[in-house]
C-alpha cells in the first residue's frame, strides 16, 4: 500500500537522528589538532597533526590536558586552556565549514527530530553553529558531554540526548566518525553510522568503526541518506489506518 504525505511523515518521526559534532557535521578536526600541534610543539614536545589525531582526538577537554600532561612529564601553564581556546575559535572563525552534504542530509529528514552530541564544550559547540549558520537547525537540541557524568565511550551522552529530544534510544540514528563514539552508541541501544567524510579521515578508519560496532559504515552523506531511509521503512512504528 502506498503511503500518503502524512504517513511518510509519521515514519519519519518514528525516528531521531543524533549527530555527533566534530568531523559529523563541521569538518573541525583537522583544524582543531592543528592548533594543538602547534601548541605541543611550543611547549617543547615536538608533535605532528597525526599525533594530534591519535593521541587526543575525540577526549573531552580535561582527558587532554591530562594526555598531555603526561606527554609532558610537568603541568601545562595556567593560561594554556585559554591560550588553545582562543587560537581555534580564531580559525574556525575564518576556516571552518560543514562537512559536505551535511545541509541537504539534514534537509531530506526535516520532519525526523534531531539533535547534536558532541564531546567539544558549549561554548565551541555555539561558535560553530553560529559560524556555519546553522544554530536554528539544532536550536535548544545541542548537548556536550560537559555535562553528563562520563565521556565517550560510555552511553552517558547519547542518553542525555535521546532524552532530550524526546525519543527511545532503540529510534535513534547516530551519525558518527569516532570508534569511542560508536561503542558508546552501540552501549545506548542505538543504531550507529560511521561515516568517513571528513577532512581527518584516514585510511582504514571504516574498519576502525566497523570494528567498533558500526551498524553502517558510509563514505557519504548521499550513503547515509539511503540507510537512512531504508531504516525508516523496514523498522517504521504501526501507522493506525496504514
């Protein structure tokens, strides 16, 4: 039987999707762990971008300051926080974009309820937004992982967002490119898509997040579309007069 608009509407918000943030929908992370390279190396620790990625990428601000502290051997100086939140907003401000096909992904699943769950803090999270233009889109729907109890890869986060935007966990979809994302993903009782669209992107990093327990894992927005909609058909909630 052939679904109506209205129908096709319910399906759709039968489900949610959460985001992940950082290599999800702002293509951050390259730019983020330049900075902190560069601040690495400063301190006297010469340290290469792909460092950055494998050594603190995906933590939650204290676990870097304590990764780093121990690359160190010493505390970091106290303006050091600071000293790297200052110098990444300002290249966000002039470099930072949306990974691609992120809007129109968005656009296709407008009636699904949506929000961000993101590792990054507040205060990062709305600069962003803001310099994409797409606060409205998440409007009162962001959530960090500065507020819940535990980081990735526990559930914590994915939790708090399900809760927030009012669904089950079993209906979420996350989109997600960090394996510490998927397992905590998995843990919340979701369905999870690894997706490898961002500029940080390495070789072999699908079978990291398949390893992980991706459900999918998807080069492209495009490719997420069509899981996404094949999700929604064969997992919909019964439709009274469908």
């Amino acid at each position: 039987m052939r679904l109506t608009f209205d129908q096709r509407r319910k399906l759709q918000m039968s489900w949610a999707l959460i985001f992940d943030f950082d290599g999800v929908i702002a293509d951050s992370e390259v730019l983020s762990n330049t900075t902190l390279a560069e601040i690495v190396t400063e301190l006297g620790v010469p340290t290469t971008l792909e460092d950055a990625y494998r050594d603190y990428m995906g933590k939650r601000f204290h676990e870097v300051i304590a990764a780093i502290e121990q690359t160190l051997g010493r505390s970091l100086p106290a303006g050091f926080a600071d000293d790297y939140q200052k110098r990444t907003l300002a290249r966000f401000r002039t470099d930072l974009r949306a990974i691609t096909g992120v809007h129109e992904f968005i656009a296709t699943f407008r009636e699904m309820p949506r929000g961000i769950a993101s590792s990054s803090s507040p205060d990062r999270l709305t600069v962003c937004l803001e310099v994409l233009g797409m606060e409205a889109l998440f409007q009162g729907r962001v959530f960090s992982a500065s507020t819940v109890a535990r980081g990735k890869p526990h559930p914590d986060i994915f939790l708090h967002a399900a809760a927030g935007i009012g669904v089950q966990p079993e209906r979420c979809i996350i989109i997600e490119d960090s394996a510490s994302g998927v397992i905590a993903g998995r843990a919340a009782g979701a369905t999870v898509v690894g997706l490898l669209a961002a500029a940080h992107i390495r070789h072999g990093h699908g079978a990291v997040l398949a390893d992980a327990g991706a459900h999918y894992v998807v080069n492209t927005y495009r490719e997420a579309e069509e899981v996404v909609r094949n999700l929604v058909r064969e997992r919909p909630i019964r439709i009274p007069g469908g």
